[in-house]
C-alpha cells in the first residue's frame, strides 16, 4: 500500500501545482465504500468555487485545506493514489492506473478542474481508500489518533528506545501500528529492519539500547531518502532490500538469501543470515500454547505472542483467541479423562485386594465399573460416580453370600 514516501510525493505534487487555484469543477464517485458519510452532490457543492490554500498529510493521510471549510481528506488505503493531469506524480507501484485507460480513469474517486484548466484526481482500484468531507481533518478520527509522524514528528533515541521497552510485541508489527509511530508501512518496517540487522520477530522490548538507536537511525534515513526521491524507487540504493522483496520469489542481496514469513499477518521479507532472533527473546518470550504448535511456523506462534499483546491495546486477533481456548479445553478434556481411567483403575485394585467373594464376584465388580467407566468418559471424565460403584458392589456381594448359604 501507499507508504509515507508515496503519499508526501502526492500532497507536493497538489501543493506545487494547485495552491492558489480555484475549483471550477468536480466530479465525486457514486460509491458509498470510498466516499465516507457524505453524498456525491453534497460533496461537490462544497466544493465549487472554493480555492486551495494549503496541502498537508500525516503518515498516510492527506487533506487539502480551502479557503473556507469543509476540507476533503484522504486515506489512500492498498491502492489510493493522485493524477495531475500533464504531471508525474509517483505511485505506489501497486497503485498505478494504465496510461492508456481514459480521464479521468475509471477508477477514479475525486476528480477536481481547476480555474487554469489544471486537472486532479484521486483514484482507487481496490476500494479500500476513504475520501471524507471534514470541518477540521486533523482533529478528528484516523488522523488525530496516529502517532507522531515518522519524517516530521521524528522520536528521540530516549524517547524510542522508552517506548520499546513497554511493548511486549514483535519489532515489525509495532512498526505496522500507526498509532506508534505513522506513515510507516510494509516495505518501510522491511527496510529498516533489514538495515538495522533486527530479526521481525525480535520482541521490540528485548532490544537492547544500541539496537533501538540502530533501528530508529534507519528509520529517518529510509524515510529522509525515500521522500528526496519522490518515492521514485529507481533512485533507491540499489542494495536496499526493496528491490528484491516483492512477489516472494527467491532471491538475494548482497549475496544473502531473502526469506518470507508473516507477522502481523503481514508478509515480512529478511534475510536469516543477517537477521537473527537473540537470546533475550529466546528466554523471555512467552510460552508456545502446546506443543502441537512446534509443527507448525515459528511465525505463527510469535504472531499469537504479538496478537495476545495487541489484546490489550484493543485489537486482538480474536481467531488465535479461540484456537487456542479451543487447544486448552481439548487439553483439559484429556486430562480429565486420564484422571478419571486411573480413579477407576485404582477403585478395581482395591476392591479384588479386599474382596473375599471369589472370582464370580471379581468378573461381576469389573464388569459393573468398566459400564460405569464408560458413562464417565461420556459426561466428561469427571470421575464422580462413587455411589453407583459402591452400591452395585454390595448388591452383588449380597446375591453370591446367598448362593453359598
């Protein structure tokens, strides 16, 4: 999806091409999906006549400031990205609409004419961008709840390296989380990862002083780079990870294999030689749910470690929750069962060791507990029919007395 880089080279494109310029102009898709909470004809009689002020974004959100509210904002999601007509604007590689396809494409979402005859649009093949109508964009929901923007609002090492030490929750996907720090994105936590030699996985409290320092330089740098570039990933170094990670094909750089897991539920690409989990996490992990789970990825299990913090943020990953309620209660059940085959095993010994009926009375008292046995396996293993044992023994004890007699 559309990272911090791509989104800043579009809100510079708007800002270098459109400020100052009336809308004379607009066209909004019919599609409630894309188009948030307002209707097409009320969104664009908002609009008309308004002229841009201003161009702003934080992590992946842009809004365009006019000269008088409401200001529509933008959240590009997988595939949203901006056309200026007659102006290159990188894309999300992703993102990119055919060049032969008509104007505005018809994938578009926002189409703006502006008083010069400049025309803009906001296109989005996927359908997971949002385009809202805000009084104040910024001060309101996704905006105002992202962290501090990973090129403008950068953390000190202190400052970082203090709020890793609190999470208990693999280094990637508190990465991913833009309310820790926004505008990074897949590729970016890749990236910076790889460069600071921190293993995906890595539980980002288990990072010693020096990596979070390591870790948080790559992120300025990365990102400072990236946005220098206008995103134009051809001017990328040319050993960066980036061009060598997509599709999962095997590959390498520097001479080191690429390998893909997922965390977060995120395809994560690192290289195993260079990116190793240390021994702290090792030790301070929390413990697999059984261990079935050793036959299945690493990466599932550490995605459980991560989802169960994430609990505690508000976004557990409620599938994992109930495998594993799933995985404890199958465990408990055998137990159970195991408890109550050895309660019953032990009953039996006892009776033959005290029991002077004879073998008639032994077959009969075996036979009656091995039933019993099995209604307890039934209803659960719980072991609790002593009763009915005791009373089905005496009974019997009573009829073989009268045989002898």
């Amino acid at each position: 999806m559309p990272e911090l880089p791509e989104v800043e080279a579009a809100r510079a494109a708007i800002a270098e091409n459109c400020i100052g310029k009336k809308i004379v102009k607009v066209i909004i898709a019919d599609d409630d999906k894309v188009i948030n909470g307002v209707s097409p004809s009320q969104f664009q009689s908002s609009l008309l006549g308004k002229t841009i002020v201003s161009v702003h974004r934080k992590g992946k959100n842009m809004w365009i400031r006019l000269d008088s509210p409401p200001f529509p904002s933008f959240q590009f999601g997988m595939a949203g990205a901006v056309y200026i007509k007659g102006v290159a604007v990188t894309k999300y590689k992703r993102s990119a609409v055919n060049d032969a396809d008509e104007w505005p494409s018809k994938f578009s979402k926002f189409f703006i004419e502006l008083n010069d005859g400049l025309e803009m649009s906001f296109t989005d093949k996927r359908r997971f961008a949002k385009v809202r109508l805000l009084d104040d964009p910024a001060s309101v929901p996704p905006i105002s709840e992202l962290g501090p923007d990973a090129l403008l609002e950068p953390m000190t090492e202190g400052e970082f390296n203090n709020s890793l030490s609190r999470k208990k929750i693999a280094i990637k996907t508190l990465l991913l989380d833009q309310n820790f720090i926004s505008g990074i994105g897949n590729w970016i936590a890749d990236e910076v990862l790889y460069q600071a030699r921190i293993h995906p996985l890595q539980n980002a409290s288990s990072l010693s002083g020096e990596d979070s320092a390591r870790l948080l330089k790559c992120i300025k740098e990365v990102v400072q780079h990236a946005v220098e570039v206008d995103a134009d990933s051809c001017l990328f170094p040319f050993d960066w990870l980036f061009h060598f990670r997509w599709g999962k094909k095997p590959g390498n750089v520097e001479g080191k294999k690429i390998d893909f897991i997922s965390v977060g539920g995120r395809t994560s690409a690192y290289v195993p030689e260079l990116q190793m989990l240390n021994e702290v996490q090792s030790t301070k992990a929390p413990a697999k749910p059984r261990k079935q789970a050793a036959k299945k990825t690493k990466d599932n299990d550490d995605n459980h470690n991560a989802n169960t913090d994430e609990n505690e943020r508000g976004s557990e990953d409620s599938v994992g929750l109930q495998e594993e309620a799933r995985t404890v209660k199958s465990k408990e059940t055998k137990a159970t069962r195991s408890s109550g085959r050895t309660t019953a095993t032990m009953k039996r010994n006892s009776q033959e060791r005290s029991d002077n009926g004879g073998k008639k009375v032994k077959r009969e008292s075996f036979s009656t507990k091995s039933d019993d046995h099995s209604d307890s396996d039934a209803d659960g293993g719980d072991g609790e029919q002593k009763g009915p044992l005791k009373g089905k023994a005496k009974k019997t004890e009573k009829q073989s007395r009268r045989n002898v007699s």
